[in-house]
C-alpha cells in the first residue's frame, strides 16, 4: 500500500488532480453521481473520452505503441484513483478495455490498424455478443451458427443480455463454427457491424426501469471471414483472454471514491458512519490484493481475476445496500429537503447491480474456477 504514497508518484497525482479540476465538466460529473450503472450511457462517456484522448490519457492501460500513455501500473492505479475520487464517469469499458487487449494480441497487423485508433478515439462503440438464451455462465453451449460461404460467415441465432447493443455500432461475438468435439473447439470469435443487414435489437427492461440490456437477433447476417479474430474454431482461447480483462480489475479505487461521497452524508447518524467505517477497511484490504495482482505475486493471473471479480461485485452490492440505508434515513424525509446526487438513484443502482454477482461469469462459477486452480 506504501506504493500509491511514494514520493516518486507524488508529482504524477498532482498532475492528474489538476487536470481533473480544469477538464472534467460539472454536467459530466453530475450525470456519473446519477448513473445507475457501471455502464453509463455514452452520452456522458462520449464527450469525456474525447477530452481524455486529446490528452492522451483515454486509454491507461494501453501500451504507447499503440497509442496508450505508457504509465507503469502504479500509475495507472493512481489514475484510477483520482478519477474515482473527481467524480469522473466510467468510459465503456466494451472497447477500450475488452476487445482492444484482445485484438492487440490476436489481430493481424491490418486490424490492429483499423480497430484500434477508432476504439481510442470512441469512433468506434462496441458491445459484447457472448451470452445466449441457453448459454449463460456455461458460455461453451452458445449455438449463434456462422456457415462460411464464399468470403463470408453467415449468421444466424441470437444473444441475449447484451449491454449498450442500442447504442453500439460494433460487435465483438461468440459464434459457432463447428459441432465436432468438444463444445469449446467449434467457436470462433467474430468483429462485426451492428448495421449489417438482418441484425434486430430488441430492448429488455431491468427490474430498476433502466434500458441497458437488449436481445439481438441474427438472421442471415453476412460477416467477412476476414472479420474473425484468431483462427477459425479456437476463438474459446481469445474469449479467456479477454474474460480476464472483464472479470479482474480495479474495482477498489471506483468504490472508495463511492464510499467517501457516501460519508459525507453520513453525518446524521453515527451508526451509519460505523458502516461506512467497516466497508472502508474492506476496501483497503482490496485495494491491497488489486495492487499484489497487478505485481504478480502469489498467485496465477486467472486466479486473480475470478477472486478479485468476487470480492469487487460482493463489496459493491454491500455499498448499495447501505447507500440505501442512509437514503432512507428520516433526515432526506423531510418535506423541503433534497437528496444529494449521490443518494438520488440509490435504489436503481442497488437493483441493476444485483446483476454484478452473476454477469461475465457468476461468482459461483469464479469460485468453482478458484477450487480447480489451487486443488487441481
């Protein structure tokens, strides 16, 4: 933990926080504190990515040979931190945080050229088409079958639960190119437009009222084969690649900077403020494994990621839940007071992150993929 107080870093923070202060708009800022999810809509992430690319800083984790800021992981950290603690929105993590790492190691040089810079600079929004109706957490059973003919895949199934398909106009999907052996060797993975002919989305509607998921259908839908990213039927090897950008992470730094908007209004009840307490030591204890997996001790990267996705989600639903407490608390009762932002959508976000336990992978199954790493 002494690592984010070095001295060395102390220069680097300062620039982050100025910058912050000067370029992150109060209407981006207030649209984040009123997001009900961690995916908030791309008309405040858009505008934010565009201020943090002409920086240079949309993409931290990138290496600079393609465009990334060349930061060393404590740096990143840092980053992580200060935005979390501006009050800065999530960019959608989709693109820059998914498919890029992805295409950087598996794409041939022509797709790296193409994707990546549009991915950089948010001309380019993706979504991610892995789930299906009879392929949840066993991924493996997905059936959207993509028939080569000619120069082309065609398409034909569905995926379901696919976050931001309304706004997206790129995918990157699961397919089913083959039923021979076992049901992970005939999957290959596809980049592909959302307005190709034959592609419907079709809203679903969360418990919280919110419209971020969507149902999209595939009905002989043309993608180039040259659109495939790896070889044809090993696209279950890209996918654990990427699943360990979407399930590991820094989760740590966007809860402390949650927890400590929380505290401010906690001020009315000094049990409360004990809770706060309690799920601020936890945090700490998080932020701790994030920075020991970052380094790389003890411990494979996949283990990291499931333990970390556990641990990340379970504290997040926990925060909800207390967000919830201190809304309802008779103090923001009173018939001329206003909640704060922070308090203004606590029960959509405790409803929409239900979901954070069970979506890119549930926590059952990362504890069932912890049990096989350490017991064999």
């Amino acid at each position: 933990m002494d690592m984010l107080n070095d001295p060395a870093f102390t220069a680097f923070r300062d620039e982050v926080r100025t910058f912050l202060a000067a370029h992150l708009p109060d209407d981006i800022q207030r649209g984040a504190a009123r997001a009900t999810s961690v995916f908030v809509d791309p008309a405040i992430t858009l505008p934010w990515q565009r201020i943090l690319h002409a920086k240079g800083w949309a993409a931290p984790d990138w290496p600079a040979e393609f465009g990334g800021p060349g930061w060393n992981e404590i740096e990143r950290y840092i980053f992580a931190a200060e935005c979390a603690r501006a009050g800065a929105p999530n960019l959608a993590p989709m693109g820059l945080k998914m498919v890029a790492p992805v295409i950087m190691h598996y794409g041939s040089p022509e797709q790296r050229a193409h994707y990546l810079p549009r991915i950089l600079s948010g001309e380019d929004y993706w979504c991610q088409g892995f789930s299906e109706p009879g392929a949840g957490s066993d991924l493996a059973a997905l059936q959207l079958r993509a028939v080569p003919d000619g120069a082309d895949y065609v398409l034909n199934g569905s995926k379901i639960w696919t976050t931001h398909a309304h706004f997206a106009n790129r995918m990157f999907a699961l397919v089913r190119t083959s039923n021979e052996g076992k049901p992970q060797a005939g999957i290959s993975f596809l980049l592909l437009d959302m307005d190709a002919p034959g592609i419907t989305v079709e809203p679903i509607r969360t418990l919280a009222g919110d419209h971020e998921f969507n149902q999209v259908f595939f009905d002989d839908v043309r993608v180039p084969q040259a659109n495939r990213l790896g070889r044809e039927n090993e696209g279950w090897s890209v996918a654990k690649h990427l699943l360990t950008f979407e399930r590991g992470g820094k989760y740590a730094p966007g809860l402390i900077g949650r927890l400590e908007r929380l505290r401010k209004q906690t001020e009315i009840d000094a049990v409360l403020r004990a809770q706060v307490d309690r799920e601020a030591i936890n945090l700490q204890a998080l932020q701790a494994l994030e920075l020991k997996a970052m380094r790389g001790v003890g411990g494979s990267s996949a283990l990291y990621a499931s333990a970390l996705k556990i641990l990340g989600t379970e504290t997040a639903q926990r925060i909800d839940a207390l967000a919830c407490e201190i809304a309802g608390h008779p103090a923001w009762a009173d018939a001329d007071g206003q909640a704060p932002d922070e308090l203004a959508v606590v029960v959509p976000r405790y409803l929409n992150d239900r979901a954070a336990s069970i979506y890119a992978g549930s926590n059952e199954i990362q504890r069932d993929l912890i049990a096989r790493l350490l017991l064999g």
